[in-house]
C-alpha cells in the first residue's frame, strides 16, 4: 500500500482548521471527500458512487471549495488535494473487510492532520472513527438502511449526519439520523441523445439476482425484441448467477457484450430503444435510470425502492408492478418521447442540482457545528431536514 497527497500546482492548500463559513454562505469550506476504496474516482467502468462523487468533487472545486479526495487509484478529478490509499483499487477483493478498514483508518489520520470543514464519507467502515471528531461527518447512505445495515447506522447515533439518496431509501427507516435527501446526479452534457436506432432492449449492471437480468431477458424473449446486456461479472456470487441463470438464457436475440466502460456504455444507451430495470429489492437509487434518459432513452422498470421518483410514468418510460407487466410496456415504448427524457433528466438530475444540495448541506453543518456551546461539530440537528433537492 501507498499513501500520496499529491495536491495539483498552483492551488492553494489548506490546513489549521480555518472556518471559513462562519464569513456567510458565499465563503468556502474544506471538504474532505472519503471515497470508498474499490475503484477510481472516477471509474474506467463499474462504479456508480465513485461516478457520482467525481461529479460532485468537480462542481464543489467549480464552485470555489477546497477538496480533499481520500480514494484508490489514480487522481482523476479536480481535487485540490488527493490521498491515494491503495495505489491499484483493490477491486478483487471486493467483500473483504481488510481493505475497508485499512481505508477507513487512513482516511480518519489524513482528516484528523488536516483540520477540515466538513467530512463527507461515502463508506461502509468510515463513520466507525466520526466520534469526538472535530469536523461534522456527512455519511451518504449508498446502500440499505434496514435490517443490520440499519442497527449499524442507528448505532452511530449523533456522531453522523445520514443523507438519504431516495425518499424510499429514507421512509424505509425513518428512524435514523436524517439530515435530509439528494438524489444521485449525472453531467448531462456528457451523454449524447441518441435515436434507438438499433431497436434492442438493453439491461446494464451488475450481473446478480436483485438486478433482475433473468427477467429483463424472458420480458424481452416474449415481446419479441433482442436484448444485449452489459455488466460486472467479478465477484463470485456473480459469476455463479451468471453461469447458473443467465448464460442458458444467452443465444439468438439475447446477447452478453461484458463490462461497459463509459464510452461504450453512452453508445449502449443511444442505439437502444429502452433500458430494462426490473429489479428484485428495494434499490435506493438506480443511477443507469438516469443515464439512459439523458440519451434519450426510456426506461422500463418494476416498481421497486427508487424507481417511481426516477421514472415518470407514461412520460418517461413505464413503471409496472409486476414482472408479467413488463412485456406490455416493453410493447408501448413507441408512445415515449425521447426527448421528454431528456429533459427530465436535465431538470431533476443534472450535476449542479446534485451539487446544490449537498452544498447546502454541508453549509447546514458547519454553521451549526460553529454556533456557541454546540459541544462538538457532530452536525446533529433537530426539527426537519435542513434540505431536499429538486
């Protein structure tokens, strides 16, 4: 393992423990970013959080903030400061615990030397060192919420503000320590518009029983339409529901073209005539729901966590309640005006409203962090959430 700080010339770096929010809203703060430690920011392929955390490290330096990044691999954003933990992503050990703790600890000394404004952890151990913590600690919540996830997060307590990706993801567990609701967003400039020429259905994501791909694939084998599939077959569990369910599924008209990078991944979304999501569990948020309409691109989806806040249903893409209801969306697909989701994504889901929101946020904290007699800068708060985006 390495551990680099390798801030880009000419940019100021910050230390001390300056509050420059306590000047008003239009002063900068220091945010240190903590990624989680299994691919790059941004990704070469898979990685919805690391895509989404580039996109946000990228607009809050935009905007006049001072970033540090504490990721794995190579320094790919505008990050005025980079901690490199692990030089390579240890994706191969994805579901090891190591990598996550060793992470975690080196990202709670970096944090603890550097005297920030706001911590924003994005990982599963991180929150463990926010306790008696200077800083508050802003724990974005990418994954469930219920069951031991969610005694986890309760155990936490004070010591972190939870940001919910979904009202599904926060109704879920209403009883945790909410600070409020920002929904994931893309750069939309970045995905072209497409027409569906090639007529295909697409699924994309991890290959794995809660994404559905089985059924993505039956759906499309009775409406009559071919369906390519891309996505992430690393971990085990993967590779064991691939070669158990989908690969007797793959032949004439239902086709596995491997992990998509971002350029393929655009070219996927543009030529398609609709992304299939029929997932099987209450996903917080689905970001290829966003990135399919930014091409232009409806979605066909089961109702499940996020979706029906994602998908406007009959406008842009249909939203079914049952897996024997996705053929006869799949044969309306016709009706949906391509540039309706379009211009849904771009209201909703742009970069600069995500950035918004935890701009705020983070605001929010820190100011009450600095008011007299607070006793720490946890970023509790009490009464409702202090923001929601569009």
């Amino acid at each position: 393992m390495s551990m680099l700080e390798t801030p880009r010339p000419g940019l100021r770096q910050l230390g001390g423990g300056s509050a420059p929010w306590r000047n008003g809203a239009s002063a900068t703060l220091h945010v240190a970013v903590v990624a989680p430690p299994w691919y790059a920011v941004p990704p070469e392929g898979y990685g919805g959080i690391e895509s989404m955390l580039a996109g946000l490290v990228d607009g809050l330096v935009a905007r006049g903030h001072e970033v540090t990044l504490i990721a794995a691999g190579r320094h790919g954003t505008r990050a005025q400061r980079f901690v490199e933990v692990y030089e390579t992503p240890p994706s191969d050990r994805l579901g090891e615990a190591l990598p996550e703790v060793v992470h975690a600890a080196t990202a709670a000394r970096v944090i603890r030397d550097l005297g920030v404004d706001v911590v924003h952890d994005n990982t599963l151990a991180g929150a463990l060192t926010a306790r008696g913590r200077t800083a508050p600690t802003v724990l974005t919540t990418h994954g469930a919420v219920t069951g031991e996830a969610g005694r986890y997060l309760a155990h936490l307590g004070s010591a972190v503000s939870l940001v919910a990706i979904s009202e599904a993801q926060r109704r879920s567990a209403p009883g945790l320590n909410w600070l409020g609701r920002v929904h994931n967003g893309v750069d939309v400039s970045s995905f072209p518009v497409g027409r569906g020429e090639d007529g295909y259905l697409l699924f994309l994501g991890r290959l794995c029983p809660d994404k559905g791909a089985h059924l993505a694939i039956d759906a499309a084998r009775v409406a009559g339409v071919p369906i390519v599939l891309a996505g992430k077959v690393t971990e085990p569990s993967e590779r064991r529901y691939f070669d158990e369910v989908i690969r007797p599924r793959l032949g004439p008209g239902v086709c596995y073209v491997g992990e998509a990078d971002a350029v393929m991944k655009r070219e996927l979304y543009g030529a398609a005539s609709a992304l299939l999501f029929p997932i099987c569990w209450d996903e917080p948020f689905g970001l290829v729901m966003v990135e399919a309409m930014a091409c232009g691109t409806p979605v066909v989806a089961l109702a499940r966590g996020s979706v029906p806040e994602v998908v406007v249903d009959g406008v842009t893409g249909f939203v079914v309640r049952r897996p024997q209801e996705l053929v006869g969306a799949i044969r309306r697909i016709p009706q949906v005006d391509r540039a309706a989701c379009r211009r849904h994504v771009a209201a909703h889901f742009d970069l600069p409203v995500m950035v918004d929101g935890y701009e705020e946020m983070f605001r929010g904290v820190a100011a009450l962090a600095a008011q007299p007699g607070s006793g720490s800068r946890s970023g509790t708060r009490a009464g409702p959430p202090l923001v929601e985006d569009g």
